[in-house]
C-alpha cells in the first residue's frame, strides 16, 4: 500500500454489524508514521465488506491492542474515556478500518488520502499517484489530458485507452468493452483513490492483467462546509474551485466543481477541462443506506505531436511539421501536426446509486450505473477524425458473509454486469478540418463477471484466500456505411500543403462479432506475525479480452495521407482503409509475494512479481506513427518490484520513496528475440523529503528520477534518455479559514521525454519524443468555511 499515508493502527473495532447495534462500541487510534493522520471518509470505498455510511465525523479513540487480522476475538477491557453513543461507527473509524483493510489485503494495493494529494498549481494525475510504488502515470501534453499509465502490464501506446478498470465510487468510467478516456479520472475531485493491481481487482470486475483505479467522491458528512480555491502560474495555468456539503439527520449532501484551462509549454498546446459532480446519501433505515452519483466532464486539448530527438533537445517547444524530402527521400518521419491540428474533445454524463444493507453477518451491496460518452478525436490524416457517441450500463450486485465482524469477509460473491453501444464516424482530416466521410460503425459490447473468494483462517494469523472468477464479454460491430467506395485525401510529401488529385478505394465490410469467456483462478496466503507486519504469496490466472479499439483500426496512411492511400501520389492504388484482426484474448499466470510493516519510525511496502503472459495485445505503428493495427504477440514475460518506504526522522522531518522495476520482454520472438517492449520503463524513483517547519507553514522537495534509457520501438533501436528531475512546493496556513501554496516544478529546467510513442521499428530520426514541460512557478489559495 501506499506508505506515504500508511498509519500506526494500534487497535480494532469491538463490534459487530448486527442489526440492533446495542451496547457501547469502541473506537480505534491512528497515530501519524510520517506526517500528518488521514482519516478521510472512505464511505464508497471498493474494499472488501465496505458499505455506503453517513455518520458524523468527531471521534475520540482509545489506544487498545490490534486484534485479529480475520477475526475479533474476545472483547476489548472497556475503556472510561471513550465510549461512543452513536449507534454506529464513526466515519473517522470507518476509514481507518479501510485503512487495515489495505494494510492485510494479500496482493499490491495503494491508498492515497486527499491529504497524499497536495494542493498544486498544475494539478495532474501523475503528481496525485507519484508516491504509489508500481505505478507509472506519464504526463503526455502537460497537463489533465491523455496521462499514459504502466501497472504491471497495462497498455504501453498513446493514447492509453486499455488495459486499467478506471472507477468512480465503485462503478465503471470505462465503456462495455473495456475502453476509457483516463482524463475523466478527475484526482482533484476525490477524496481518497484506490489502487488495486494485478489479480486484487479480480472482485471489482476486471478483465485486466495490471489491475483496477476506484477514485472515491466526498460526502456532505466527511466533507461539510463550504471551500473554495484559485491556483495558476506558468504556462497559461488558471485553475478555480469549489464545494459545499452538510448532513441533516438522516440526508447528507455534497456537491463540487473544478475548471482549469492551461496554454500550455509548446506551441498548439491549449487545453481546458469542467467537472461537476455531487451525491446524495439517505440512511432509509439503521440498517440500510444508499447513495446517488452524478457527474459531468467535458476536456479539450491540443495534440501537438511528437517531435525527434534532435528536435527535442534544441527546442523542445516546436510543433511538428511532419516528414521533409531530402533528395527525393522522406527524412525525419512523423505526423503533420502543424497542419492536420490534432485535437481531442469529449464529455462524459454519469449518474449511478449503491445501496448496503446489513442484516447480522449479512452485508448486501447492489450498484448501478450508467455513462454517456461524446468524443471526437482528431488524429493526424492517417488516421482522421474519429467520433464517437454513446451510452454503458453497468449492474452489480454483491454479497458479503463476516460472521466475526472481521476486517476481511469470510465468504464474498460479486456479479457485474456491462452492457454498452456506440456509434462511431470516421472523417478525412483536411488541414485540420472535418472532411468527408469514409466509415461508420454501430459497436456494441457486453461483459459479464462473475466472482467468488473467501478468507479463510487456518492457524494462528495465517490465512488462505482462494478465489475464482469468470469473464464472458461479446465485441459486435455493425458496418453501417452506405457508399460503395471511400474517398481518400493526399498532399504532395515535397510541399505538404498543396492538395493531391482525390481519389477512393473500395468499401470492404468491416464487421465482426467476437466473443471471449474465461476463468481466473488465484490462491493467496497471507501471514501476520504481530500487529504491524504482513507476509503474503500468491498465484493467479489473467483474462482479458480485446477493446473495439484493437479490434478495428484505420490503416494505410502516411503523414501524407488518410486511410487507404499508402502511397500519396497515387490516388487509384486499391489498399484497404480499415483492418480488423481476428484478436485473441491475452492471457497470464502470475506469482507474486510480498511483505509490509512498519517498526518504530519506518515503514516500508515491497512486492515482487512474475507474469508468463499468452497473447499480448500490442497496438502497432509503423516509423511514421501511422497505425499498423492491434496484434497478438506470442509469447510475453512481465517481472517487476513495487517497493515503498517511508521514515519519520524526527517529529517535523519525515521523507519517503516510491521504485518501480519493470522487465517486460518477448520470448523467442522471431523478429524481435527476446528483447524489451517499447514503451515500457525499466526504473522509476519517486524520493520526497518534507518538513514541518513550524505547525503552520511545510516545505517539501521531491526528485523524480528515471535512472535508465527507455526502449521507443519494440526492435530496441531507439531509446530515451535518462532524467532526474526536482521539484519544490511549500504551504502555508494563515488561519483557520485561509490556506495558500507555492510550487516550483523542474527546478533545474531539464529538458527530457515525458513519454514517448511506441512503435514496432523506429528510425534515429523518429519523431516520437513527446517533451516534458520546462521550469514552472505555480501559486494558489484555498479557504473552507
């Protein structure tokens, strides 16, 4: 877990869930291991036996001995300073139950609380996870846009748009077959964020090798009052804003937005983002309790384009102009981004409810939830514009057997179900205009999961948690484009503004309906020794079927021209605009182990991994970054380490560090041996030193180093260099109402690759190094009434 806010826990809940209640119920006490206590309300909260909760947030606590990480043995002595008379556990309790809850979990898992986020003038999702060890998230253009996330496996190309279940609350952002838009993941909208990787998002409903993200919402009773909130600084950066929650007997409320708009570090870097959400809990009885979602977000931003190396080290600002002829030879590949204006805009509606009830041992949770996405995604013209509009419903229902009022449920069930339709357009891109037409496409897509795993104490503190699951998705696809041809575009690679005579290739149908089912069996044992330490071993099996996306894709384009033209001055020559690979679906069997625990003032989180991967879905692109299509790769390896470590070296001074291991490889490939994936970072140090100054102003440094060239191709011809990169932030709390921050982000004003495109094979003169933002100066206030 994440040990940034890992606590001290020194006690357990004395109680159980019985529907009665009576009697006094004892509290915990959570001392702070490196800076400050959390205790944020995880009332939505994707741990196992979590229910929806709207109790108030004051609570005293005793310090009582920690019980079973399983079971509650016999009572606790009573304890005369702390006797809560509520009927119910506090919130602040609640949350350090989650809190053990991940501290006992026998896999790798992370919590960040809102405090783990630091209020930031650039505010990014790569920032808020920074500090979870086995979690890469590369910012791509600067800001909230299309961040590329590596966890264990997770899709390597840009845009990332598989290969992570992204939840609100519980339920699915993601679309019926997998797919998401990850700059609707809104960090600064979230209270706490969950982070399940591997086989322990298996009960959420994955279908996934790397795992799953649950972005937990505020409540009008962990969150009352009213706050509000300026920041910006370089680049453009103008950010606001605000919320306002409250509880009435049994009704709390809470509702927040955020806008920010950013010009950006290069040229044609624009973009903007406004989220809306709220929620509504009602407590319909002491036993039962629901709560009802809904958000809005709607994000835009400027694509501007990889550039090459040469490029990204004498003026990493520069948009790129595409490929240049050199005596009759096209140098220097890569998108136009200069004239086809790549841009993303995209909204998503959702609304959804959770309901629990607790009935004795019986804890009963059903959810529903539905999203509706718009997007237009103008690519280069080899690909073109692409929109699609569309709405997912998801259904779940899960049941929960504790007859010890334990931390982890003895017995637990869960069905999901998702069920989806889209339909999607394909445009020319005309100088960064829509043109014509060439496809349509009505995509639907279910997928059923079913889940069953128990914990199971067998002697002392050692427990065996066996579960299954099973996975059964459909990916149909209705080609409803009526033309008996497609028209093609082009413009000459010697001048790339002038027009080409247009031409067009043959429709070829492009449906396709695919079904996938599968089992995933795991088996974990974990150990606890005494209160503050956890061993655990465990195996498992993977399924994950292909998104629409890998299923069809638009080909045959250059830099030069759309889909179908592979050579731009021919405008006749027959070649198919759409490829549709029959995919298989990836597979995996994983052995993982691991071991944390905390000892006086240090804490430390480390786990290791093996997966042998069957199947591997790989997006392909050629050197020009045009798309070559989705494939199947034989044979896979994925072994890394998740390791995190904090220490508190005096009661004001404390620091923690966050590596990341990643050994991604092919095995006996034929064309490319065993050699790494592209895309994938090897070594990652996230390392942060904090000081509690005084008991109102903190001073923080950070270092982000990525110690070790990254592969961009998967031949391993190309690579990006090494980085290290500082960054500066301190805060200060004027009063009881007012709070203002500073930062400073890339202090020294390295010059180095965010992130780059994946491609098969690369050229040395590749565009496909998308440039990190140079020095920023970030600034901002916050007050809560």
């Amino acid at each position: 877990m994440n040990l940034v806010a890992q606590t001290k826990t020194e006690t357990a809940m004395d109680a159980n869930r019985r529907a009665s209640r009576r009697g006094s119920l004892r509290t915990m006490t959570a001392a702070v291991l490196l800076s400050s206590t959390s205790q944020a309300c995880l009332a939505q909260s994707a741990t196992p036996g979590s229910t929806i909760t709207l109790e108030p947030v004051v609570v005293e606590a005793p310090r009582q001995p920690v019980r079973s990480v399983v079971r509650q043995r016999s009572p606790a002595p009573r304890s005369a300073a702390t006797v809560m008379p509520a009927a119910t556990p506090s919130l602040a309790l609640l949350a350090d139950v989650v809190r053990q809850r991940f501290e006992i979990l026998p896999g790798g898992v992370a919590l960040v609380s809102r405090q783990d986020m630091a209020n930031r003038g650039n505010p990014t999702l790569a920032n808020s996870l920074s500090g979870v060890p086995g979690l890469i998230v590369q910012n791509f253009l600067g800001s909230n846009d299309q961040p590329r996330i590596q966890m264990r496996g997770s899709a390597q190309q840009n845009p990332a748009e598989r290969g992570v279940l992204v939840l609100s609350n519980g339920l699915p952002i993601n679309r019926a077959d997998g797919s998401y838009i990850i700059g609707f993941a809104n960090a600064q909208q979230a209270e706490s964020i969950e982070v399940y990787r591997g086989y322990m998002a298996n009960r959420l409903g994955a279908t996934v090798l790397s795992g799953a993200i649950n972005f937990v919402s505020p409540t009008g009773s962990s969150q009352p009052g009213t706050q509000i909130g300026v920041s910006g600084g370089s680049f453009g950066q103008i950010n606001s804003s605000g919320q306002v929650g409250g509880k009435k007997d049994n009704v709390d409320a809470f509702i927040q937005f955020d806008t920010s708009r950013r010009d950006g570090y290069r040229g044609y870097n624009s973009s903007e983002r406004v989220s809306v959400n709220g929620n509504v809990g009602v407590a319909l009885s002491e036993n039962v309790k629901t709560r009802f979602f809904m958000g809005y977000t709607d994000l835009g931003f400027d694509v501007p384009g990889p550039v090459n190396k040469t490029t990204l080290y004498a003026n990493p600002k520069q948009v790129n102009p595409g490929p240049t002829v050199v005596g009759g030879v096209a140098v220097n590949p890569g998108p136009n981004a200069v004239r086809d204006k790549p841009r993303r805009e995209a909204s998503q509606f959702m609304v959804g409810n959770r309901t629990t009830a607790v009935f004795d041992a019986h804890l009963f949770d059903v959810a529903m939830g539905y999203i509706y996405t718009d997007d237009t995604f103008r690519f280069p013209i080899s690909s073109g514009v692409r929109t699609t509009q569309g709405g997912d419903f998801t259904g779940v229902a899960r049941y929960a057997y504790n007859p010890a009022a334990a931390l982890l449920p003895l017995f637990e069930t869960t069905a999901q179900y998702t069920v989806g339709s889209a339909d999607r357009g394909y445009y020319l891109n005309q100088s960064g205009q829509t043109g014509a037409q060439f496809g349509a496409n009505r995509l639907n897509a279910q997928t059923l999961s079913l889940y069953t795993g128990a914990n199971i104490p067998v002697w002392h503190q050692l427990v065996v948690s066996p579960s299954i699951s099973y996975a059964y998705a459909t990916r149909d696809n209705d080609d409803v484009y009526g033309s008996a041809r497609r028209p093609t575009i082009a413009y000459n690679p010697a001048n790339p503004t002038v027009l080409l005579p247009n031409g067009s290739v043959a429709t070829q149908s492009t449906s396709y309906s695919r079904n996938y089912s599968g089992w995933s069996p795991s088996l974990a044992l974990s150990y606890r020794p005494d209160a503050v330490q956890t061993f655990f071993i465990a195996g498992s099996h993977s399924f994950e079927p292909p998104t629409h996306d890998d299923l069809i894709a638009t080909i045959n384009g250059t830099p030069n021209s759309s889909p179908g033209r592979p050579t731009p001055g021919n405008p006749s020559l027959a070649a198919a605009a759409f490829a549709t690979p029959n995919l298989s679906a990836q597979t995996a069997n994983t052995v993982e182990g691991g071991w944390r625990g905390r000892a006086d003032r240090f804490s430390w989180d480390v786990v290791t991994y093996y997966s042998w991967v069957d199947n591997e879905l790989l997006t392909l692109r050629d050197v020009t970054g045009a798309l070559l299509g989705a494939v199947n790769a034989d044979r896979t390896t994925h072994f890394g380490v998740e390791l995190g470590a904090g220490m508190k070296f005096t009661d004001r001074l404390s620091g923690r560090i966050a590596y990341t291991y990643q050994d991604f490889r092919f095995v006996d490939d034929p064309s490319r041996g065993n050699n790494r994936l592209g895309g994938v970072v090897p070594h990652l140090i996230y390392a942060q030193l904090q000081l509690q100054a005084t008991d109102a102003w903190m001073v923080q440094g950070a270092v982000r180093w990525s110690p070790a060239e990254v592969a961009v191709d998967n031949m391993n011809t190309l690579f990006a260099d090494p980085y290290a990169v500082v960054d500066l932030r301190s805060e200060y709390q004027i009063d009881k109402t007012f709070r203002v921050f500073g930062e400073i982000t890339n202090l020294f004003d390295k010059t180095y690759a965010a992130t780059t495109l994946v491609v098969d094979q690369a050229t040395a003169s590749q565009a496909a190094f998308l440039p990190a933002d140079g020095r920023g100066f970030y600034a901002g206030i916050k007050a809560k009434f």
